[in-house]
C-alpha cells in the first residue's frame, strides 16, 4: 500500500485528502495514516494539514523497491526487485540465488557491499548510500560462447543512463567500463553458470559511483564519479530505472539478433580507445597495438606496425593505455 500511496501523491500537484486515499485505496483513514507515518520515517517529506490531507514535498534517496518502482514501469521490468541495506555482493547474492531457483529477470541492488567484486578477483569499493550496486539474474536461451557480449550491452546502457543524469558524454573503455574525463564511474561483471553445454543463468553485476565525493588514494587517479565529475546530485532510484529501460531496450535486440552486429556503430562511437596504442596484456606479456574498433562478437579489433588485425576477447587479456588507465 505504500507504494500505491507514494503514486497518487507523486501525481497530484497539490494536497489529496486523507478520504480520498481511502476510496482510492479502499482501506480506512487508520490504515492510511499508519501508512503515511511509516513513509515519514523512512525519509519521506510529507505535508499533512487539517482538511486538506496529504502532500508530498521530497522524496529520500533511498534505494528500496518502493523507491525503484516509483520510477520504473512493470512493462519496462517485469522481473522482481529484491534490495538489501547491506549483502557481500549483489552478484554472489544473484548466484546464491540462481541455486534456489529465482526467475529470470530478478534484479538484487544493495546500498552496500562488504565484498564488492570487480573483475579478475578485484575488490570493488562500495560505501553506503552514495552508489549504486546492482545485479540482474537474466537465463538467455543463447550459446554460452555469446554471454560475454552481454557485457558490451550493458555497457551501452550504462554509457546511456550515466550520460542522461550527468548531462554530459560518457565514453567505453572495452569491454566494460563507462567513463567520464578519462576516470572510470561504473563497472561490469559479468558471471556465467553452465548445465551440461547450456547457460543456466547468467549474473550481469554493475557498479555505479553516483554521489560519491571522496575514493581511496589508490582509486583517485582513474576512479571518479557523476557527482564529482558534473556536480549533479544524482537521485539513485530513478538514474537506475533509467538504465534498466536503456538495458532492456537492447537486451531484447541482442536476443532477436542473437549478434553484436546491431550495435558496433553504438559501440564505437563510445570507444575510448578507438585510434589510440593500448598496451595489450596477456598471460603476463604486453604487446603494444592500435585499437581500431570491434566486430559483430564484441572483439576489440587491434592492428600490429605491419596493419595486419588481430581480435582480442574480452576474457582473455587486460587492456591499458600506454601512459594512464585509458
């Protein structure tokens, strides 16, 4: 009923009476005056006066599935939203509950990690209430040597989301992290499990820094976030049903497609890397080569001095640039 309750007041400019709720709601004044004094404790700012009723002057910003479906329609997510004040990870939280049997197309977001992952065993730094940690729990009916591309999907929609709120352009670092001045503001983990030769779930973990103000020393220099980098206060609910319409908007292509064709040029306009000498590293050697784009596989294609073109995929090799991290 909170939710309901949340709606009518978003959508009305002015005060609804308390009877008016009750119609709405078909429950009693008692039932929708607890209902409003749960949501004043939870951050919500709501106006009462006598004979007027109820009215919404700020919403907190919280990161709750009230808070999340204010902004986000069922038909854009149909999936269940599960949200934790604090789990280790959203993506061993997505995996733990795979086992169990959750549904396609359910989303874990936390306000806080313990153990955020990043990529390669990287630890992810994750402070409470400034960011966005997030995992959705897809089970794609696609060959697993296609789940790495879903990646590179997420990526665009994070690139989109993230250039909406910051008002500003935000560029792709391949395959998975989205950049704003040449500092990194949201990363991509993506986890696959397999039955027999098929995908029995596949865990897509992004990483938002938002609000953030401060990251550890060792962070300053490639780390930054939409606040520090635009000064835009960010509200986290609607920036993430903003990216997950972005995502499922492409995730329906890819699937149709079953390709990354539809989406190179999107790509590569986003590439930071494109026309630039990135140091390649693999297996603990680096060679130096010149990004020139991607394919239809979500490759990074590379060219040697001699102009011949090698792919490179994204789970087998690091890529640098020759002087900073892009």
């Amino acid at each position: 009923m909170k939710q309901k309750i949340l709606n009518i007041l978003r959508q009305q400019d002015g005060f609804v009476s308390g009877q008016a709720l009750c119609e709405q709601l078909g429950v009693s004044r008692t039932a929708v005056w607890k209902c409003i004094n749960t949501l004043k404790k939870e951050g919500y700012e709501i106006e009462s006066v006598t004979r007027k009723g109820y009215r919404l002057l700020q919403s907190p910003d919280l990161l709750t599935e009230e808070s999340i479906w204010e902004y986000l329609p069922e038909e854009v997510w149909p999936g269940k939203v599960i949200c934790f004040p604090s789990v280790d990870s959203t993506n061993e939280e997505a995996k733990r509950q795979a086992a169990l049997g959750a549904v396609d197309g359910t989303l874990f977001v936390a306000d806080h990690q313990t153990a955020g992952k990043g990529r390669r065993g990287r630890v992810w730094s994750s402070p409470e209430g400034r960011d966005i940690f997030c995992t959705m729990l897809l089970r794609p009916e696609i060959p697993p040597e296609s789940a790495s591309v879903m990646t590179l999907v997420t990526a665009l929609a994070a690139a989109a989301a993230s250039e909406k709120h910051g008002g500003e352009v935000c560029q792709i670092k391949w395959p998975n992290d989205v950049i704003l001045h040449d500092r990194k503001i949201c990363g991509i983990l993506t986890e696959m499990s397999l039955e027999m030769d098929e995908i029995a779930y596949v865990a897509v973990g992004v990483g938002f820094n938002v609000n953030r103000e401060e990251f550890p020393d060792e962070l300053v220099d490639m780390a930054s976030s939409l606040y520090r980098e635009t000064g835009r206060k960010i509200v986290r609910s609607a920036f993430l049903a903003d990216f997950l319409r972005e995502f499922t908007e492409r995730y329906q292509i890819f699937l149709r497609e079953q390709s990354f064709a539809p989406f190179v040029k999107e790509y590569e306009k986003r590439l930071i890397n494109i026309g630039r000498d990135v140091r390649v590293i693999r297996r603990g050697q680096e060679l130096v080569r010149r990004a020139v784009g991607i394919n239809e596989k979500g490759e990074l294609l590379v060219q040697n001095e001699a102009g011949e073109t090698e792919c490179i995929c994204g789970g087998e090799v690091s890529v640098r640039g020759l002087y900073g991290y892009v």
